[in-house]
C-alpha cells in the first residue's frame, strides 16, 4: 500500500467518523518559542487543549509534517528515527475520551484492506499503556478483546506523553505490531522493539504540567478544563509494516532517494546488513542519511525555510551539509543535489502537489547551498593540510581537539572529514578533546536555550487575565479613541495590581481597545489612556495570548485602578505613518513578485512611521535596473489611487481568490484579506490606509544581503520619502554649483573626477617608487663589512609604503655580487610606526644567516617570514634607528 493511499484511507476513516479534516500547518507555522518547527500532530491544536481558544470543531483529524533533530545522530542506526516525518493524528476536544480513541484505533488497524482499513492481523498487535490506567486496560480487554498477556503496564519514561516543555500532557497507550522473529527475540516490546514496533500513540490529555526537567520529572499543575484526545500514528512507520520492507527508509516515499544514492557511489543497500537496524552496515546507515536529509531538505524549503546561521535556517543548513558529507564519505565528490532531490520531489509531491509546483524556487536553494558546502570543504581541507603539515615538521603524531574544534566551528569542516583525511595521512586526531570542547559548546548552548525558555506556564498571569474577561475586542480598525474599562493592572512578573501610582511600570488589560498590538512586522501603536484625573502613556501593546491584548504603560499623573473607567486615545499621526508603510510593504511585494517571479515570497518586515523594511526570498542580488523598475511600477500604483478594502473570509475562500499567505504564519479558519484594487491581494491583520493614493510616494534606499538567499529591501513612505529627496537634490544643487554644470552633468563630472584622481594616485605611486629605488645602485655599492657579511643598512623614503620598502631590499639585494654574503636592512616609517625589512641573498644562507631570525631578534620575536626574506613592524616610528643598529649588532656576533 502506496503511503498517499495510507494518508488517504486514515483521512477517510476519522472523516466517517465526524471527524473534521484539518490540512498540515507549515513547519514553520507555530507560535511556542521553545519550538523552531512543528514536531508533532498536536502542535496546531495546543490553544485549543490549554482552553485558550474555543475550537471549531468537537473532533478533528490531520496528517501533519513533523521535524525532530534532538536525535539527529541516530538517523539511519534505528528503524524509528527520522528527521522528517508525518504524523497521523485524530484529535477529541473534550468530545470523546479513552472509550472513543481505542476502538476507533483497532478498527483503522484491523478492517481489512477491501473496507478501507490496513488490515493488520490484531493476533500480532500488542498495547502498552501507563503504570495506573486500568481504564484503559478494560476498554482494550472487554470493549476490544485484546488478551491480558499483550498488554502491558509501563513507565512516565515510555507511557506518559508531553512535548517536553511546560504545557498539556497526560497518560497514553501505544500500539505495537510483532513484525516476526526474523526481527528480534519475542516476548512483547519490553523485550525487544525492533521486533515489536511501535506503529499509533494515543495520549490521553488531561494534565497542564510545569517545571519540567526531563520526561520524568515535571510538576502537574492542573487538570486541563476539558479532557482531549490527541493520537499519533507515525505515518512513515505503518508505511514501512504495510509494505513489508525493514525500516522508514525503504518506503516508497524514500528509498528511491536511497536507490540512486547507492547507484553513484557504487554501494549496494542491504548487502551486508541484516534485518535489524542495529545491524546495519556502516555504508547503509549513510545512505539512509542521505535519503532522509534529502527529503527533509526538499519539504522545509518548500515551507519556506531558507538556509542560514541560525534558527531554523542553521537546522535545515546542518541537515544539507551532513547529507552531502554523507555522499562525500561514500566516494561521491561531484554536486549531488541535482541528482537526488528531483527523486524526492517524485517520491513527496503525490501526498503535497506544491513541492512540484514550487521545484524551481526549492532547488535554487538547495543546489546554491550544496555550492557553497563544498567550497566550505574545499577552503577548510587546505586549512586542515596546513594543519597536518605542521603537525608533522614538530613531530606530532596527533592533532589537536582544538584543531579540530575550530575546523569544525569556524568553517563549518565536519569531524568526520578530519578524521578521513587525518588517518590518510597517518596521524591521528584528539577525539576526545574535540568531544570535550563540542560538549561544553552544547552546554552553554543548552543553558541559554533554558534561559530563553518561558513555555505555556509562564503566562499563567496572562492566561487567568483571559479566563476572567474573554477575549479582549480590538476596534482600531475602525476608530482611533474610545471609552473602555480597564479589566485588569498588572505589575512586575505579571502580579495583579489593585492600583498603581505616578512613575511606576505596569501593564493596562482593557476590555476593548483601539491600540494596535505589534504583529505581521507592524509596530505597536502608542498614545494615553485618560482615567479620571489620572494618566497613562502607551509605550508598546503586545499579544502573548490569542485574543489577549496587553498595553505597557507608565503612569504620568495619578492613579489607575481595576474597574475603573477611561478613554483610550492613539498617536493618530504615528497610526497613519505606519499604516501608510504597511500598505506600501504590500506593493513592494507584490511588486517584487511581478519582476522577479513567485519565488520571491516575504521572509520578514517591519512597518515603522514613515519607513519600511521588507525581507524576501531570492536566490542572488536584485540588479539596481530592477529596483529602479520596482519602485517606478508602485509609484504608478499609488498615482492610480486605487481602494484600500478589508474583509474577512475562510481560508479557502481566501486561497481561491489568489490572496497571498506568508510562509511561517499561523491563521484560523476564518482569515483578514488586504486588498489593493486588483493590483495587490494578501492575508493581513495590520491596518492600513483607505486608498493607495495617501501613501504619496515610496523610495527605495537600499537592496543588500542578510543571509543565504534572503535579501533585504529598505524605503521610506510618505513625507519623510519626499524630506529624503529634498535632501538629495539640495547636494546635487551644490555640487553642479560647484561644478559649474547643470544638475543631470553631476554624475558624469564626479565620475571624470574620480578617474583623475586613480590615475594621479597611480602616477604619484610610479614617481615614489622611482625615488625609492633611485638609490639601489649607490646603496648597494656603499655596503660595509659587518663579520664578513656586505650589509647594507638605510631607511626608506618617508611615507613609502610596504610593497615599495619590500622592493627596495630585494633591488639592494640583487645589486650586490651574488658571490658575495649580502644582507640588507631597510627600516620604514609610516602612520607613527616603525617597520624592518631584511633581506639575505643565498651566499649568506650558506653561512647559516636568516632574514626571519634577524627580524625577531631586532622585535623580540614579532615578525617573520622566509629565510630569504622577512618583515616585522609595530613599534614607535622613533624605533627605525635601533631597529637598523639591531639587525648590524646581530651581524657582529654572530
């Protein structure tokens, strides 16, 4: 059975079921900062669990995408790892319980194949379920009639399910399937569960927890309001015992990648491997990190995620890298990509068609970052050379776990490849001082990770204000001031606050608000809020709730309390400046799109008063004639002064009227569509100006760089749009006033000025070099004996610059009868410092005298170079003298 035929027939079973069919959110699309990506079905639905949202439906069912990458070194050596997967998942929202989930999940598992059901023989499925849940135990025993012996009781460590932060948890209960003995010892999956494979994990949701410190130790701080349910069937896993193959990475989904790998490099899978994962040859294990980080690579660009340095950039970069690294430990050099991920786009786009819509956007990434690698690996093997190089001239056998470490941290260079190329060159590496170093690199990281963690229980303060309220209104769609209630005052730490008094620090919770909170890149509004004959200004208005808008204020005047009365009032010129800017962020971007093609997708923004930032994906540098092409179509757009209109439709709706979705944004069923006349149409909940024509005017100031294939844009809006040009033309005025041309010769006299003035420095550089070296001959036919060495010593022009210096030994040097020992010593001044030059010819080599040995002596060690020549620098400009008399003095002793 296909895997899109298993994610089909699971839809349909739940469906029949009242189940709502809910789509995969993207990767990215989640609002926990504990989280760069979506690793489990339950993720979407965590509002809806904690009670922070009302859900839209009693019972839903999904097939989400997944990434996990805490286990990303065991990819390949189980047959449960891998980087991507998809989760089956049937969720109850206080519906159904553990009468429900049970039965519903064996009759899916056991209905044979001609009624739409997988068919598996329930002879060979055991469950497992927590320490003291004999409510589940007697529903799997009496409702289903699974036999005592093939249940089993288990531990917090392997039955009790959370996400590993604070947040919902509870027990559950896991079905396994006894894939035979050729899989392992029998005896159930206490015994081995290689043999007995974990294919569906009910959790049974009923516990908020806190304080977690492992998967063991936590805190249950309440009963969740409703009891939910939450199951994962690991789509890749049923895949692989419906299809009768060993592990996840010989499905149909993933062993063509795996296939074509083996085939360049020569390798044949399973050859020397034998059922189980832990038996895997070295060689397969490689390949199945190959074939997995290649799909992975291929679904998180196409979610829109974008190779970098950090966050979930750096995870995707890691997993390109260890793919290619994989292929490169086979004996593969050339570029892979090409070759393996239009076999992952065949393999995935059955189950989601947009990875072969969007292939052209995906693989320009893909195959720039594989570039890139590869010109990492070939800079750091010429490092690592070097290395080995001098390892060998102090007679070390070994190199250092520093070496290693900074290969490693500074290029990107894999240990693995350090420990190939090492071992070519018999030596060997520090392993475990290069563990050390990566260990304390992971615990500080860990650290600040911990540090940065708030998790869903640390907005206890901001949740109890919610639950006494609701939902706080927003209204500033349509107003800019309005009398509202203040609901709750919250002080440091989110404490509530019956008052508060003139200078302190709080936060305004009020029933309604015309205050915009920060969000979609569009700054806070700011303003007062006047409560009797009390102050308070605005400073930032925040959501760290859905549906909870929080306004940070400092009392100016008086007191404020809960309960009372007052009227909110915005910075009106602050609202329109920046909604000016957001609608113009629209245009830009749809803009982009026009001329650079759909690949070119929002990555960020900000929305400030009178200026924009706008962040998209592209593969290289927007060429200035394009810029200028983009700015000249949005100003046409504002002149044609088109209607600015709102409103609000599903989702569905939405994606059929063409309305663009940003990628790593989260939206309901019920969705804000901007448009823009028929010029521009985009999912936004920011606010914006009635018709195009108020924004005035857009300038583009700059186009640049902020990552791998992200690139930047900055404008101004509006009045400080025209202040910037105003500005522009009072310099061009004054530089034709100087010029004595008019305003448009500007550039092109600057250009002639600019040409003169390289083509004097080149002149200027000819004629010092000229008085430089026109003393070489005389210089050298002065040389004086000094412990029967020709030396030579003389300061250069003032000013002459370090080339010129360098070349003046070299001429003294060779002017000097070759037959004769010769040393040359120039000192130069420069800046207020001092630096030597000494130069040897091969005579005085022969007597065992060394440019670079003269050099450290005259500075105590700080210079270098060749034997034949050799330079050093740094100290006061009065130094030149005793550097000269330095080098002579070394002559004499010698």
């Amino acid at each position: 059975m296909k895997t899109a035929e298993i994610k089909r027939r699971f839809l349909a079973h739940f469906a029949a079921n009242g189940h709502t069919v809910v789509p995969s959110a993207a990767l990215p699309a989640i609002d926990d900062p504990n989280l760069l990506f979506i690793n489990a079905g339950m993720v979407q639905f965590v509002p809806y669990f904690l009670g922070q949202r009302t859900p839209p439906y009693p019972r839903a069912v999904s097939v989400q995408k997944c990434i996990r990458t805490p286990d990303i070194d065991e990819v390949g050596k189980t047959s449960r790892h891998g980087t991507f997967f998809q989760m089956n998942g049937n969720f109850s929202f206080g519906d159904y319980f553990k009468e429900g989930a049970i039965p519903l999940a064996w009759e899916l598992s056991t209905k044979p194949v001609s009624g739409g059901g997988f068919g598996l023989d329930g002879d060979r499925i055991w469950a497992t379920v927590y320490l003291d849940d004999d409510e589940a135990i007697e529903i799997w025993h009496k409702t289903v009639g699974l036999p005592m012996e093939r249940i089993v009781r288990r531990g917090k460590r392997d039955n009790y399910w959370s996400m590993g932060i604070p947040g919902p948890a509870g027990p559950c209960s896991e079905l396994y399937y006894d894939r035979g003995p050729d899989y392992g010892p029998g005896g159930g999956p206490d015994v081995d569960e290689d043999r007995f494979l974990e294919f569906w994990n009910l959790v049974f949701m009923q516990y908020e927890i806190a304080d977690v410190k492992s998967k063991e130790d936590f805190r249950v701080v309440r009963e969740l309001p409703k009891k939910n349910i939450d199951t994962g069937m690991g789509l890749e896993r049923i895949a692989s015992i419906l299809q009768g193959v060993d592990n996840l990475y010989e499905i149909d989904e993933v062993r063509p990648i795996l296939a074509l790998a083996a085939e360049l490099t020569g390798r044949e899978y399973g050859a020397r491997s034998g059922h189980v994962a832990g038996e895997s040859h070295p060689d397969d294990v490689r390949l199945r990190v190959i074939a997995d980080h290649v799909r992975t690579a291929l679904v998180l660009i196409g979610d829109g995620v974008t190779p970098s340095n950090e966050g979930r950039g750096y995870v995707l970069r890691r997993i390109m890298r260890r793919a290619v690294r994989s292929i490169r430990l086979l004996g593969w050099q050339e570029p892979a990509l090409p070759l393996l991920l239009p076999v992952a786009r065949d393999c995935m786009s059955p189950s989601y068609p947009e990875l072969a819509t969007d292939f052209d956007r995906i693989s320009q990434y893909a195959y720039a970052e594989e570039d890139a690698f590869l010109s990492t690996l070939r800079a750091g093997t010429t490092i690592l050379d070097t290395a080995i190089s001098t390892a060998r001239q102090q007679g070390s056998p070994t190199l250092s776990g520093d070496q290693a470490f900074a290969l490693h941290d500074t290029y990107g260079f894999p240990i693995d490849l350090t420990l190939e190329v090492a071992a070519e060159q018999g030596l060997t590496v520090d392993s475990e001082g290069f563990r050390a170093l990566m260990a304390d690199q992971r615990a500080r990281a860990k650290a600040d990770a911990r540090a940065r963690k708030t998790g869903h229980a640390d907005l206890s303060a901001y949740r109890s204000a919610l639950d006494a309220g609701g939902p706080v209104e927003f209204t500033g769609y349509h107003e800019v001031a309005r009398e509202s209630r203040v609901r709750s005052v919250l002080g440091a730490g989110g404490v509530a606050l019956p008052a508060a008094g003139e200078g302190e620090q709080i936060e305004l919770v009020l029933d309604a608000t015309p205050f915009y909170a920060e969000g979609g890149g569009q700054q806070a509004d700011q303003g007062i809020i006047t409560v009797g004959d009390g102050q308070v200004e605005i400073v930032d208005v925040q959501q760290p709730l859905p549906g909870l808008i929080v306004h940070k204020a400092r009392v100016v005047r008086g007191e404020v309390r809960a309960g009372d009365t007052g009227y909110a009032e915005i910075d009106v010129t602050r609202r329109k400046a920046i909604s000016r800017s957001h609608t113009a962020t629209h245009l830009v971007h749809q803009t982009m799109r026009n001329f650079l093609g759909e690949s070119a997708t929002q990555a960020g923004s900000l929305n400030a008063p009178g200026r924009l930032r706008f962040d998209f994906n592209t593969p290289g540098a927007v060429p200035a004639s394009v810029l200028h092409d983009v700015e000249q179509q949005v100003n046409e757009v504002l002149l044609g002064d088109l209607e600015v209109h709102a409103f609000i439709t599903s989702q569905e709706e939405a994606r059929r009227l063409g309305a663009m979705a940003l990628f790593g944004e989260k939206y309901g069923d019920e969705v804000r569509v901007v448009e823009v006349g028929d010029y521009a149409r985009e999912l936004c909940g920011g606010t914006h100006v009635a018709r195009s024509g108020q924004l005035g005017l857009v300038k583009i100031l700059s186009e640049a760089s902020i990552g791998s294939g992200v690139r930047r844009v900055e404008a101004l809006v509006g009045i400080d749009a025209f202040g910037y040009l105003a500005r522009e033309h009072l310099l061009v005025s004054r530089l034709a006033e100087l010029y004595r041309v008019p305003n448009e010769q500007v550039a092109e006299r600057v250009e002639q000025t600019v040409t003169q003035l390289r083509d004097a420095e080149k002149e200027l550089e000819k004629l010092r070099a000229q008085l430089v070296l026109g003393g070489a001959a005389s210089l050298a036919a002065s040389a004086r004996e000094v412990g029967g060495i020709a030396y030579v010593g003389t300061e250069a022009p003032e000013g002459a610059g370090g080339n010129d210096v360098r070349t003046l030994a070299q001429e003294i040097r060779g002017k000097i009868d070759p037959a004769r020992p010769a040393v040359v010593a120039v000192a130069a001044r420069a800046g207020g410092k001092a630096s030597l030059v000494v130069a040897v010819n091969q005579s005085a080599r022969g007597r065992g005298v060394s440019a670079s040995d003269l050099v450290k002596g005259a500075l105590s060690g700080r210079g270098g170079g060749s034997p034949d020549l050799a330079q050093g620098g740094g100290l006061p400009a009065s130094e030149a003298p005793r550097l000269l008399a330095s080098v002579e003095h070394s002559l004499t002793t010698a």
